[in-house]
C-alpha cells in the first residue's frame, strides 16, 4: 500500500509493521538484516512527507542498524552507507547540526572505497559533491566549493565508466547532470572558463539522450552562449 501512494498514513502504517516484525525476528537471523533497510527506506520517506522532522531521528536508527547488520566486504554495503548518509543529510536539513553533514561526507567516502560498481560510485560521489556545499552554507570556507567540484568530476568519471559497463541511459543522464552540477559550482568559484567547458560536456551528453532530454538540452544550451558571450 504504501507503495503506491506514498501516503503518510500509510509510510507509518507500514513503519509500524516492519517494527512488530522485527520484535519477532532473532537479531543472527538472515531476515532481521534483510528487514531492516526496507524499514529504513519506508521511515525515510516518511521523513520526507509532510510533517515528517518527527521521523528523522528514527530513519538514522534504524539506517544505522542496516548499517552494522552486514560486513564491509559484503556487496550491499556500500548501499547501505548511501542511505544512511542520506538519513543523516535530511535530518539536517530538519535540525541544522553540520556534525550530521560531517558524517555522511565520511560515510560516503567509506561508501566510493567498498562499492564495486561504477554507478554506485558515481551516486556516491555525487551526493558527496551535493555534501561539500551544505558543509560550505555552514562555513563559507572556498575549499568546500573546490571539494564539491572535484567530487562532481569524480562522479562524472565514474558515470562515465558505468555507461561502458552498466545501465547505459542511467549512467549517461548522470554523467550529464553531475557535469552541469560542476559547472554551477566553477561558476561560484569564478572559473568561467572552466563551468563552461563543463557544461559543454553536460551538453554533449544530454545530446546524447536524445528526444527525452530535449528541454534540458535547450536550457543548458542558452547558459553556454550566456557564458560565451561574456568572455
């Protein structure tokens, strides 16, 4: 039920039978570590819903546990590490705490080093860029803004990767979004030149997507011959 729709009432509905059904499950058994990032997932989302600053703390728990239930060398690891680093980030935006940014920039770290796929990567890496300018809104330091650039770049390489060996259109769609990410971020460095060779390649590789990235290409396409103008 929850989903389909999504809705609040539901998201809880199903947050509560995840917890009676981990109340039933012995903690060494394969379903309790099975269980716990779908309980996470659904307290996330209703975290994300309407009124849901109340659910954070709760999310970060239980992503938390779904953390410590597998090893490092286990596949599902790294993605394990993204939720909670993303539980971490919206609890955040909700309370102001920069030591819940601070985290999440090592797990996602700890994430890039344990992942073996180039997507995951690249996911990685991109909330880590996403990371380096909340980190920034809070310290004004240059170097987050220089971070963020070269966490983008790395994304953009690893998407790059994953088009040659994964889901091709996700890789590329990515690939192109971190770039005009980067070129935003050159932009407030005052690296003109740089964001738009950036967005140069963001554009060569929404082209790339053809008919479904038409609008994306258009606009990218009048903030390059704004820049161009200006040198």
């Amino acid at each position: 039920r929850s989903a389909r729709d999504a809705e609040p009432a539901a998201l809880e509905d199903a947050a509560e039978a995840y917890g009676r059904a981990r109340r039933l499950i012995p903690r060494d058994a394969q379903a309790y570590g099975e269980l716990l990032p779908e309980w996470g997932d659904v307290l996330l989302d209703r975290a994300r819903a309407a009124d849901g600053r109340r659910f954070t703390s709760a999310a970060v728990r239980v992503l938390r546990d779904s953390r410590a239930a597998v090893p490092q060398s286990d596949p599902r690891s790294a993605q394990r590490l993204v939720r909670l680093a993303e539980g971490l980030r919206l609890r955040h935006a909700y309370e102001g705490d920069v030591v819940d940014l601070r985290e999440a920039e090592y797990l996602l770290e700890l994430a890039v080093r344990q992942s073996r796929s180039p997507l995951e990567q690249a996911r990685a890496w991109r909330e880590h860029g996403d990371v380096q300018q909340e980190i920034h809104a809070h310290t004004r330091a240059p170097d987050r803004l220089d971070r963020a650039a070269d966490s983008y770049r790395r994304a953009w390489r690893s998407a790059l990767a994953a088009d040659r060996e994964e889901r091709r259109e996700v890789a590329v769609e990515l690939a192109a979004r971190v770039q005009e990410l980067r070129g935003e971020v050159l932009e407030r460095l005052a690296r003109p030149r740089a964001a738009l060779d950036a967005y140069r390649s963001a554009l060569e590789l929404w082209t790339r997507l053809g008919d479904p990235a038409a609008g994306r290409r258009e606009a990218l396409g009048s903030r390059v011959r704004t820049l161009e103008a200006g040198l």
